[in-house]
C-alpha cells in the first residue's frame, strides 16, 4: 500500500512545477562483455556500466509524458548515465516508443532511493481512485 504524505504530495507538486526543465537525453548503446543494459532496469544498468568508473555517475530523476494544460503529467522513477558531464540513457525501451523526456531529481539521492520502490510511477495529481493499490492520506497531525 503506499501512503501519500504530505512530504509525498508536495515532492510531486514541485516536480510538476519543473517540468519545463525535462530535457531530452540521448540513448547509447552500451555493453560490457556479453553484459548488455536490460529493459525496464535502468537503475541496476546505470550502476553496472558505473562501476570502476570514477568519472561516471548515476543522475537520479523522472521519465515525464503526458504533460497536458490542465497540469496533469506521468512520472516514472529513472536514472541515466552523467559521464564528465554528459548525459546519456542507456536503457533500453521498446523501438516503437518514442524515449520521454528526463526530469532530474532535486534532493538527496538517499530520499530518491527510500521513496522510489513505492513511487516508481505515477501521475500527479495523484489520482487515488484509479490506483492499483489503496492509497491512505497521512494526517499532519498523526506525525
């Protein structure tokens, strides 16, 4: 079950405040060996290639789409490869997708990871009726 707080609700509410700020990160074929990025895995292939690699770093952030007038948007939880500076996705999705564009994480990485499982995808405003699982609104007051 994942429980919407007001610190959950209010992560949500600034990233669609930024969402002008996604940008478009080109993919790129990688591999290691017979090791090659797997689809819907991006946070275990980006620490895969980083590994050893001093001067690459795993960049935490959101796949958006959907971006519409009223506000509405869809988030998917992401991580892309920054190499001395330059940003590149390489995980691979189905061809026929076109690749969304990548919103970064503000924050403490640690707070991304925590959240993360619970919240990999969403669409803010969260919307609690169509949810798969039960969604509780934790009271201010119960902290």
């Amino acid at each position: 079950m994942r429980i919407v707080t007001p610190e959950i609700l209010n992560y949500f509410a600034l990233l669609q405040s930024r969402i002008g700020e996604a940008r478009s990160v080109p993919f790129r074929t990688v591999s290691l060996g017979d090791w090659q990025p797997k689809l819907a895995d991006c946070h275990k292939n980006v620490d895969s290639w980083n590994a050893g690699h001093e001067n690459r770093v795993r960049v935490r952030g959101w796949l958006t789409w959907g971006n519409d007038e009223s506000g509405s948007c869809h988030l998917i939880a992401h991580s892309v490869v920054d190499d001395d500076g330059v940003l590149y996705d390489i995980t691979p999705i189905d061809p026929n997708t076109p690749r969304p564009k990548f919103l970064t994480h503000v924050g403490e990485k640690e707070a991304f990871d925590a959240m993360q499982p619970q919240w990999s995808w969403t669409t803010y405003p969260i919307i609690f009726e169509l949810s798969n699982e039960p969604a509780e609104i934790e009271d201010e007051a119960e902290q």
